[in-house]
C-alpha cells in the first residue's frame, strides 16, 4: 500500500488539519517518513520550480544525516568523510545582516532552522528571517525554514516562524508531529509542490509516508496541541524553569518556549550535568555542536511540579559540580 497510490482518511485529516492551522499559501503538504527525509524533498522542491542549482545553508546548521540533509551541516568536519555531497551549496552566518547579499539570482533556496538547534538554541533577532524572506523575494528564491524541531507548538505557537514576523515559502516539520511515531512533512503553495508532480512523473516518492497509523497518531497529537491550553503554556513553563534555574555555573539560558538550552562554563561540566542528573532521574541531553549546552525539552505536557523537580536536581548536581 505505496503512498500516493490510494487516497487514505487519516492522511488527509492530518494535511487538512495542518492547512487549517496555517497562512494560506501553505496548502499543500507532502507525508515523509522522517524530517531527514522531509529535507531532501524540500531541497529537491525548491531546485525544480525555480530552475536553479545554488542552496544556502548555515554555519552550525543541522538538518539530518542522509547526505543531502548533510551536505547542508554547516560543521566541516561532520561532512568530510562523506565527500562528494551535493554541489553547488554555499553557507551564510546566521543572524549576520550582511550575508544576506550572498543571497542572488543563481540561487534556488536559503534553508535555516528558524532556531538553530545544534549550535545553541539560537533565536533569531533584528528581523533576521524577515530580511532573509525579502532578499529571497526580491531575487526569486525561495525560503525553506527546518521546523523539525521548533515546530508543532514548542514556542508557544504552532510553528516558531509565527514568533519571528515571516511566512517561509516551505516548511519542514518532522519529530513532534508524530506524537511519537516516525514522520515527517514538507509544506508549501499548490503551485509550488505541483512541479514534483510531472517531468518526471513522481518526481519525489516515498513507501511509507501518510502511513494510515501514522497520520492517525499525527492527527490526535496536532488536534490535542491545537485544541488545548499545551501551546500557551509553554510560555509560563519557559518562566518558570529560567526562574528557577540561577546558578553560577550556568552563564546563559538560550531559546523559547520548551526549547531551551542552559549554556555552562564548560563541555567538561555539560557532560558531567546530564550524566549526574540521569543518575538521579532527569533525563537531559546533549547538542551536537555547542559542546558548552545542556538541552531541555521536555514534553509539553510536562506539570509545574515536575519542572520544579527537574530544577531541584539540576541546581543540586551543579553544587555538586561546584564543591568538586
């Protein structure tokens, strides 16, 4: 039961459900197997309505493994063992208002995280995606905003671009959506997505995305999170976690919402930290390229008690970390 060769409810639910929640000209949306995957449709999406090769990606960017998704890693060292990758892909500073003159007309797409996961929970500031958005325009490229893991109601809205004055011309989501199942999404315009659809004939495929449970399981998780309190919430969550989480060793709190990273003096005391606070029951992890950070992402139906639990030890293995 290949997707695509028969019309299946729930997916159609899901991609509903998620058009209803979003602007307009994001009507269309295409069920993947992973976010991974997702990407690579999004690169192949944006080369072919627009006729162009270049893609722009950013320094410290992550966007999965598979060697498109790769070739977009903005860490050198991460893809020199799999060389060649994709060509004609180039890398900007995110939040850097000067490079985005390194956006032109040979260029096909610029794909950003909307917050830089990997590199420290980095939110976008002085209208950076917004200034981005408008040189893509001017230009006729298109922006492809990395959702995956900011999305499906993280910040306090359903997609953490609603946060930043910008609607990207793609999105990819992935991750949360599937309430815990594999799945991912590429989302853009009707006449955008249709020219995958010919020349050549099923221009991107997948065996298993818009499996029926999988986008029944994503269809309960987007009603719950759109339907309840969970988005709004994680705003008083964010407040009081940065509340309670004040200690010498911790020299920053980064990101929004339930995405948050607590930046230490050191990897050494990062691994240390979610190493001792796994000992003692709270799951923590690391980021893959801000060695110095500490994730925090609870699910977003996390209680208030928890989170004070969670504080507690945090704030105790860091005086532990101290008096050692």
């Amino acid at each position: 039961m290949v997707y695509g060769e028969f019309i299946l409810k729930p997916a159609v639910d899901l991609t509903k459900l998620l058009s209803d929640h979003l602007p307009e000209e994001l009507d269309s949306t295409y069920l993947t197997n992973s976010g991974t995957e997702a990407i690579e449709g999004a690169i192949k999406l944006a080369r072919r309505y627009t006729g162009r090769k270049e893609i722009i990606g950013a320094n410290n960017a992550y966007h999965g493994s598979t060697l498109g998704a790769l070739t977009l890693m903005g860490k050198i060292e991460n893809r020199k063992p799999f060389e060649p990758l994709l060509p004609e892909v180039n890398f900007i500073n995110f939040n850097n208002l000067n490079d985005i003159d390194k956006i032109t007309y040979r260029t096909a797409a610029v794909i950003l995280e909307t917050i830089q996961g990997a590199a420290g929970f980095i939110e976008p500031h002085d209208d950076y995606l917004h200034l981005v958005s408008e040189k893509c325009k001017e230009v006729g490229a298109l922006l492809i905003l990395d959702e995956i893991q900011p999305g499906i109601g993280r910040t306090g809205k359903l997609f953490g671009f609603e946060n930043y004055n910008c609607v990207p011309d793609i999105i990819v989501t992935g991750k949360g959506l599937g309430g815990g199942m594999p799945i991912g999404a590429f989302i853009s315009s009707k006449k955008i997505m249709n020219t995958i659809s010919n020349n050549p004939k099923l221009g991107h495929i997948t065996t298993f995305g818009g499996n029926a449970v999988i986008a029944a399981s994503a269809y309960q998780t987007l009603k719950i999170i759109t339907e309840s309190s969970l988005m709004k919430q994680t705003l008083s969550k964010e407040s009081l976690i940065r509340k309670k989480l004040k200690h010498p060793l911790i020299k920053e709190i980064r990101g929004k919402g339930l995405m948050l990273a607590i930046i230490l003096e050191s990897p050494e005391i990062a691994d240390k930290l979610v190493i001792k606070c796994k000992e003692n029951g709270l799951l923590l992890f690391w980021l893959l390229i801000e060695k110095k950070a500490v994730r925090i992402t609870p699910p977003l139906t996390i209680s208030e008690k928890e989170i004070l639990i969670g504080c507690k030890i945090i704030i105790e293995q860091l005086e532990n970390l101290s008096v050692n």
